[in-house]
C-alpha cells in the first residue's frame, strides 16, 4: 500500500503542474490581450483559471489513469483493492490542493471577486467531483468500448478548445473580466440539481471501477 500511495501521490503533482500550466496559458492571454487590466482584479480571477484548468485536466487525465496506469499497477502486483484506493486518494487529494490553493488566494486578496469566489467553494467542488468522475468513467468505458469512449472524448476536447479559444477573443476584446464576474455571480448559489449530479457520477463511478477491476485481466 505504501508503494501505491507514493505512485499516486507523485501522479498528482505532475497532474497538478500540467493544470498549472494551463491556468499560466489562460493567464498569459488575458495579461497580454486585455487594456487597462487591473492587476488585483486579474490575481483574483486566477482561481477561476485553475478550476477550469483542473475541470478539463481531469476529464483528460483521468481517463488515461483508468485505461492505463491502472492496468500498469496490477501487472506490478498491487492488488485491486490497494489500486481502487489510490486512484480515489489521488482524485480527493488534487481536488482538495485545488480548492485551498484557491481559497488562499481569495483570503489574500480581498474584494468583491474574492468574497464571491469564497462563496462559490461549495459549487466548484461539485464541478470538480462530477468532472474528475466523468473523466474516471470514460476511462472504464475505453477500457470497453473504445469507440463509444473515443467519440465523447473528441467532442469534450472540441469544446475545451473552444472554451480556450473563445478566452483568446474575450481577452482581445476586454471582456474576459466582465465574464468572469458573471460566473463568479453564478457559482455562489449551488444548484440541487448540481449537487446531486456529483453525488450519481461519483457513485458510478465508483460502481464502473470496482465491477471492471474485478474482472479485468492482468496483461504482462
């Protein structure tokens, strides 16, 4: 077990860094393409940037982790247990480095964003867990039935790329704040239906998982 967690704890840094490194990309279009940016309003946006950055990675990475470092971790002996464990220990540990790295921004940096993002906590960990779940259950599903998994997985990576593109143009156009602020006052109050989204797609996600490491074939 103690092999597992240190194999999934180095997995979530490195996860961790290529969100990082989304966020510095989102961060760079806006600095560089919005006039009169103030630069308080702009560090306080940043949160914003890396739960996009981390909603997106874990829809991408996890799907990796099912289809193939999981399969990596059983022909290495870990039992399915110890590997159903880790991988659950690694998605509570990056959604909750995710969050305090967010609220310690917003607790630094006071203001009307800021007091609006500490409200929004509750709601962007739901986003989280029902986008790390989703991105778990195209895993199994690849694991399956490839092209079922191949085609949701094109169409969630054209939207990213028009989320990103559509901050490009946003940013070009001095808006980007003005949207983020409209999000920011969308995310204080969470949905029922929000909640109960992230509380399904965990549970079959967990579901999918354990039905497939039961069966799944160990592959030298």
């Amino acid at each position: 077990m103690k092999r597992n967690l240190k194999f999934w704890t180095r997995y979530t840094w490195e996860s961790m860094a290529v969100d990082l490194s989304f966020m510095a990309g989102l961060a760079v279009i806006t600095l560089f393409s919005a006039e009169g940016l103030d630069l308080g309003m702009f560090a306080s946006i940043m949160p914003y940037y890396l739960c996009i950055a981390a909603t997106f990675g874990m829809l991408i990475i996890n799907t990796g982790s099912q289809s193939l470092y999981v399969p990596l971790l059983l022909s290495m002996g870990e039992t399915r247990r110890n590997v159903l464990l880790g991988f659950h220990y690694y998605r509570t540990l990056i959604i909750s480095v995710t969050l305090a790295l967010c609220a310690l921004i917003w607790l630094l940096i006071p203001g009307e964003v800021s007091s609006a993002g500490l409200r929004s906590i509750p709601t962007i960990l739901c986003i989280l867990v029902a986008s790390s779940s989703l991105g778990s259950i195209l895993g199994t599903l690849f694991t399956k039935w490839k092209w079922l998994a191949t085609v949701i997985i094109i169409i969630l990576c054209g939207g990213a790329g028009g989320a990103v593109g559509f901050m490009g143009v946003a940013a070009a156009d001095s808006l980007v704040i003005t949207e983020t602020l409209e999000m920011a006052a969308h995310l204080e109050t969470l949905p029922w239906w929000l909640a109960l989204t992230a509380v399904a797609a965990l549970a079959l996600d967990v579901a999918f998982q354990w039905m497939l490491l039961r069966r799944q074939e160990v592959k030298l």
